[in-house]
C-alpha cells in the first residue's frame, strides 16, 4: 500500500481535478482498482494524462518509463479504433503472461466500432486478474452500453482560467500567449495548446467574435474550419465554440448554441464544410 505522500506525488503532475484524482488515490490506497475504468469529460483537461499517472501507479514506475513495459498498451487518439485493432493488439496484451498489472489505456475509445466494441466485450466481461481497460472519452453516452456499463466512471471537469495559465506556463508558453489562449480555451488546456501550435488562436477569436456579435457567423465558422485538416479536429473545433460561448456570452445564447450543437452532429457526419455551416448558419445574422 502506498503512503499518502506517495499517492500525493504519483499525481503531482496533474493541474487541478481535485475529485478525480482523490478517487483514484482511493482506489490505490485500498488496492481495489476495478477491471473497467472511464475517464470522461472536456477534450484536453487531463484524462489521458491522469491515465497515465494512474498506470505508472499501478506498475510502480515512473510515467516516462511505460512504453518501456509490456505491462502498458497505449492506443493514440489518432489511431482508427476498428475490430482489428483490437484483435491484433488489445486482446494479445491480455494474453501475455504477467505477474504484475497490465493497464491498456484507450485514448478517444468513442471512436470504436460496433464490432471493436463487441471484441472487447469478452475481456472485460471475463478480465484477467491485475488487468485494467482504462477508456478516456469526451461522451460516455458515444460509447456502447455494453461496454459503457462495466466501467466505473470518473468524471473531469474544466480547469479555471488560473489553472490553464499555469499548465501552459509550464510547458513553455510565453504569460500573454499563455493568458490569451486560456481565455479563449475555456478551461481546456490541450485545447489551448492545440490553438498556439496549429497557429489558430487569432481565427477561433474571430470566430468567437463573429458569435457573441452575431455577425459574419458563416464566414467566420468556414475560415476557421478549412484551417483544420482532419474532420476529428474540426468536431473539436465547434466544441470549442461552444465552450467559448458559453463562458463568454452576456445574454441569453441558448439558441446560438442550439445551432452549434446542429453544426457538430453535421460535421461529424462527414457533410461538406461549406453546406453544413450555411445550412445552420446561413441568413442567420
């Protein structure tokens, strides 16, 4: 059993997310880890980062050494989640021979199929012993009910504008970068991070703008969004919008969000940019 200082610093990483992590330091504290665990909140608040911290925890390393383990399997948000995926790598890690944990943690598990979702449902159903399926999604109701319901749920929230300045700042952003991308974030520093990276923090204020304003809403959305190649970014694009809307509205916005909330169900459904804002947004203003 670790000690409390030891608990303390196998999350001394992690900004904010107080209540999940006294959670998990529960279930280290009293060795009893679930075989399912769901990480569910924000895009960019920590989840996967907490992920990690948990698993270095469980295989008693330090977080920059999983990859070096056959005791971690970490699958990428960037990786298609299909039935093959986790035939070839998920279901194998479960049946190499270990005496200590083996922890797979599945990064932007909402993406899984149907039929992955059916492969995996074995393994958790009948779980090895010290095994651990650790699941980190935005929506828990986009995941299967079956696999959904043998997994405990932890639930992350949105940092405060303080806490996103200073994970930032931590990782090298300039104080006024820092603040400015904060503000915009609404509290998710990897949403942040994606903005300064991806040099898109002066076209998502725009788009911002163009919102609270109600003006050159369709313009706005279609700049920012031809920006972003890969149609998993762009849904995180208009949740962004959401969120920056939300905190940022002075007035009543249901039905601004309404539409936002129209336009990422048609962007995730693979419609054409262009027709999808104008189809939302179009002789709105």
């Amino acid at each position: 059993m670790k000690s409390e200082k030891e608990l303390r610093d196998c999350f001394a990483q992690l900004v904010g997310q107080e209540e999940a992590v006294e959670r998990l330091k529960r279930m280290l504290c009293s060795e009893r880890v679930p075989h399912g665990l769901m990480f569910y909140g924000p895009c960019g608040v920590g989840k996967a980062t907490a992920g990690r911290l948990f698993a270095a925890a469980l295989l008693n390393m330090p977080p920059d050494r999983l990859e070096r383990t056959s005791g971690f399997l970490h699958i990428a948000p960037e990786t298609s989640f299909g039935v093959d995926l986790v035939r070839e790598r998920v279901i194998p890690f479960f049946s190499l021979r270990r005496d200590g944990w083996r922890v797979a943690l599945l990064d932007g598990a909402e993406r899984m199929t149907r039929e992955a979702a059916n492969a995996l449902l074995k393994t958790l159903e009948e779980p090895p012993s010290r095994s651990l399926i650790l699941l980190v999604v935005v929506r828990p109701e986009a995941l299967p009910s079956t696999i959904a319901s043998r997994c405990v749920p932890v639930p992350f929230s949105r940092l405060t504008f303080e806490q996103t300045v200073d994970v930032l700042r931590r990782v090298g952003v300039v104080a006024d970068l820092a603040e400015k991308a904060a503000r915009l974030s609404a509290g998710s520093p990897g949403f942040a991070l994606h903005l300064i990276d991806d040099d898109l923090l002066a076209v998502f204020a725009n788009a911002v703008e163009a919102l609270l304003t109600r003006r050159g809403c369709e313009e706005a959305i279609v700049t920012l969004l031809r920006k972003v190649r890969r149609r998993e970014r762009m849904v995180e694009m208009v949740d962004g919008l959401v969120a920056a809307v939300s905190s940022q509205a002075q007035d009543e916005c249901w039905n601004l969000l309404e539409r936002l909330q129209r336009l990422h169900h048609d962007i995730s459904a693979n419609l054409n940019v262009a027709l999808a804002v104008s189809a939302v947004f179009g002789g709105a203003e």
